[in-house]
C-alpha cells in the first residue's frame, strides 16, 4: 500500500487539493493508521505554526474606512493628473523653444549675410517713417509709397514688468508705415522677402492684415479685436501675427500664430516681442500648416487658456 | 470594480498589516505600507487583486527593509550622540512576558530561509496554494513540500530557543 507523502497530508489540511484527491486521501487515512498519525502529527504541527504566528501581529487598531481610502486615492489621481498636465505643458514649450532653437541655427549657418541683412532690416523701420524708405534701405528695388495705417488704441497695461519672467509682451511697436507686403500679387515685380528686424511690428487693422498677409489672422470669434500686430512672411515660412482681443472680464489675451521659430523667439526674448512679462501663462498648440505654431497667452488659469486653445482650433477648422 | 475594491479591502487589509508587520516589525509602519498598497490598487485596478495586494506589499517591505538597512547606516554614524527618546519603561510583567515570546517567535521566523518565510507567511495570510505560486515563482507541486518545510523549521527553531533559555533560568 503507498502512503502519502508529507507535501500531500499538509495540502490536503490546507484545503489545497480536488474534490478527487481529498476523496482519495480520506479513503486511504480510513484504512491506514500509520497515515492517519502522520495526519494528526501534521495537523498538530500545522496548529502550533499558526499559533506562534499569531503572536506576531500587530496591535489591533480599526483601519481607516474604504471610503476616506478612496477620497485619498482621487487626491493622489489628481494631483498626478496635475503634474502630468504640468510635465506636458513645459515639454511641449521646451519642444517648440528647440525647434526655434535648432531653425535659427540652420538660418544662422545657411548662405546670405544674415546680420546685414537684419541691419537693413532695423534701418529700414527706422527710415519707413520718412518719406524716401526704399532709397535709405538699399534693400528694395523701387520705393514703395507707405500704406496709411488706422491707429489702434493699444489696451492700458497695468501689469508691472517682472526682470525675472520669461514670457513677455513689449509694448506695442510703434505706427509705422511700412509697406511693401500689399504690393505682393500685384501687377509689378514682387518684392524680395524682406528681412524683418526683431522685434519691429506693426500694427494694422483687422483687414489690412488679412490683405497683407493673404491669411486670417488668429482670433477667438465673438471677442473684441482691440490690436493687431503682423510681421510679414520670411521666405516660405508665413508671417508672424498677434492679435489681441479683449474678454468680457476685461482681460486682453493674445493670440499668436506664425512660424515656430518665430513664435518660440517671442517667449524667449524680453523687450523685443509683444508678449510681456507678466504672470501671463501661454497654451501652445501646433497647426496642421507644417512648421507654424498658435498660441494663446494671457493672465487667466492654464485651464481656461488651454479652453480658449481648444475653442479657438475649433473656430479655425469650421471656417 | 470599485465595490471589489472595497470587498477586498474589508476582507484583506488586516491580513496585509499583519504580513507587513512581520516584515518591518513596526505597527505604524505596516499601516502606513498597508494603505500604500490599496491606494496603489485604486490606480492600478489589477485583475487579481488578491495576489496583487500581496505581492505589492512584499515589494514594499522589501523596500522598506533596504530603506532600514540605510537609516541603520546612518545612526551607526550619529551613534556618539545621545538618544533623543528614552525607553518607556515597561508597566506590567504580562509586556513584559508578551514582548519576550514575540522575541522567541521573531528570532524563530528570522531562522528560516526567505523562500520558506515568505511561503509560510503568504499561508498564514490567507493565500491559498496557485496564489503563493504565482507569487512566488515555485511550481504549484511545491507549495506543500516549502510549507511542511518551513512549519517543523519555524517549531523547531522556537523550540530550540525556549530550552536555551528554561536551561539559562535554572542554571
């Protein structure tokens, strides 16, 4: 007759094995003696082990309830969430400050006379006020007669400038009558992209923007335009525009679009650009135009911008 | 999925705290981990959960001990300087009695190899045979064999200790 083995008689006491086996077992122990002392050795052993065991529990307390369990649980979620939202947030700004990085790089390295050309540029916003641009510039083939330009009342900016943040909105530039971008498309000889000194804007309604620079500019419908600001198309890259607009609240938020680069440099250089240093915050998004990036920025939530984002993309693709 | 949560919650975390206690020795801790471990379960809706809790909290005590070894370290360094909390002093002799047969028991327990402990202290938390497996890595077939094993080990072992010190007591 074969016995059990030991593994068998603790799994059997531990409840461990089929209804087959156990049947089996109880079968043998019924006939076997010498089985039936192992099992109760066992079972003495197996209730001796449980019994020095439980001297080693911890004092009893009443554990927290599951629901104050779960509460903690949806704290923990959300602030996961928060840091996620936060952690894509600054990697998607540092991707796009590295694209700017890296095109201005490739610029800086490419053919061409680019910190002449840039001087030509700033003497060319410098002189575009005075009644002979083109021959002062040496950078356009003919002269351009200037574009009258509708003031617009730039919103008061009570906000004080802080050295220490990284975003900014410069004043706006001032009036000038810059020209050539209305000339493109016309029956003359278009004119050679001009480069655009850093920094230098212009301020143009609502409908010579959209004229000048062939494209509708950036803006949440339903919202008073009260400034737009465009720097004109570089190459093949699209021109550079801010449109501010003014909420219910009062507010003025910026909405900006251009090329990445382009955009990227407006968070990255101070007193140059029209976004200001403020405790504004930016959402980002990029277009489906290839390399060309939107952006909201004001001193509201990064929620509510990342709503007006959200609203505004909407806006674009049912136009 | 959550009123699984809340069944498993009810019917393990006591076995989770006592498992973890038996590895960190410190109550507060062990409630602390036990909590750790079902907040975890919130985030990560396992499909087992039962083995899950277990598993995690192993991992977690595993942890802890390394972060114990560590601060172990770190006060054998800050030993010349005085103990800040001095020992409570013990108010009757049935502490007294209690804390020596938890140092018999504990001493035991440390005799054993950590395959054995762990099998034998995942049984005594409930888990049943395919669950101490699947935690383990030890084939189904020799869950028994490691629990006999580990239980004339853990008896023999205390055995051993209660003697020494009966022989101490009448020397």
């Amino acid at each position: 007759m074969r016995h059990i083995p030991e593994d068998e008689l603790h799994a059997y006491l531990d409840q461990a094995l089929s209804r087959g086996q156990c049947v089996e077992i109880e079968t043998h122990l019924a006939a076997c003696p010498a089985c039936a002392a192992e099992r109760d050795a066992i079972a003495a052993l197996r209730d001796r082990t449980t019994l020095l065991l439980t001297t080693l529990a911890p004092p009893r307390r009443i554990p927290p309830s599951f629901a104050e369990l779960a509460a903690q649980a949806a704290g923990r979620r959300a602030q996961r969430r928060e840091r996620l939202r936060v952690a894509l947030w600054a990697a998607s700004l540092v991707g796009a400050l590295g694209i700017g990085y890296a095109w201005r790089g490739s610029e800086s390295a490419g053919p061409g006379p680019q910190p002449a050309a840039r001087d030509g540029g700033a003497g060319d916003a410098r002189i575009a006020a005075s009644p002979a641009p083109a021959a002062a510039t040496g950078t356009i083939s003919r002269p351009v007669a200037p574009v009258p330009v509708t003031p617009v009342t730039a919103p008061s900016r009570t906000t004080p400038h802080r050295g220490g943040a990284s975003l900014a909105l410069v004043p706006p530039a001032p009036v000038m009558a810059r020209t050539a971008m209305s000339e493109f498309g016309s029956d003359t000889l278009p004119l050679e992209p001009q480069p655009v000194a850093e920094g230098v804007w212009r301020t143009v309604t609502w409908d010579n923007a959209q004229r000048e620079t062939g494209v509708t500019p950036p803006r949440l419908d339903g919202l008073p335009v009260v400034q737009v600001q465009v720097q004109p198309s570089r190459g093949n890259s699209g021109p550079l525009m801010v449109v501010a607009q003014q909420l219910h609240s009062g507010e003025v938020i910026r909405t900006i679009e251009g090329p990445v680069a382009d955009v990227s440099k407006l968070f990255t250089r101070r007193g140059t650009s029209p976004v200001e240093t403020a405790e504004d915050t930016v959402a980002v998004a990029a277009l489906p135009e290839h390399d060309r990036l939107l952006a909201i920025q004001g001193q509201l939530p990064p929620d509510s911008l990342r709503a007006l984002m959200r609203r505004m993309r909407l806006g674009r693709r049912l136009h | 999925m959550a009123d699984e949560l809340e069944e498993l919650y009810q019917t393990t975390y006591t076995a989770v705290v006592r498992f973890l206690y038996r590895k960190v020795w410190d109550a507060d801790r062990a409630e602390d981990l036990a909590q750790e471990v079902f907040l975890r379960a919130f985030a990560h809706r396992p499909e087992k959960p039962r083995s899950w809790v277990f598993a995690v909290a192993a991992n977690l005590a595993r942890d802890e001990a390394r972060s114990a070894i560590r601060r172990r370290k770190h006060l054998t360094l800050m030993a010349s300087e005085p103990a800040v909390l001095p020992s409570a002093p013990r108010a009757a002799d049935q502490a007294v009695e209690d804390d020596e047969r938890h140092a018999q028991v504990q001493a035991a327990l440390a005799q054993l190899t950590p395959r054995d402990r762990e099998v034998l202290l995942l049984w005594d938390a409930g888990l049943s045979y395919p669950e101490i497996a699947d935690q383990t890595g030890l084939a189904l077939g020799a869950i028994g064999t490691t629990l006999a094993r580990a239980r004339k080990r853990l008896v023999a072992a205390h055995d051993r200790q209660f003697d020494s010190v009966d022989d101490a007591a009448h020397s």
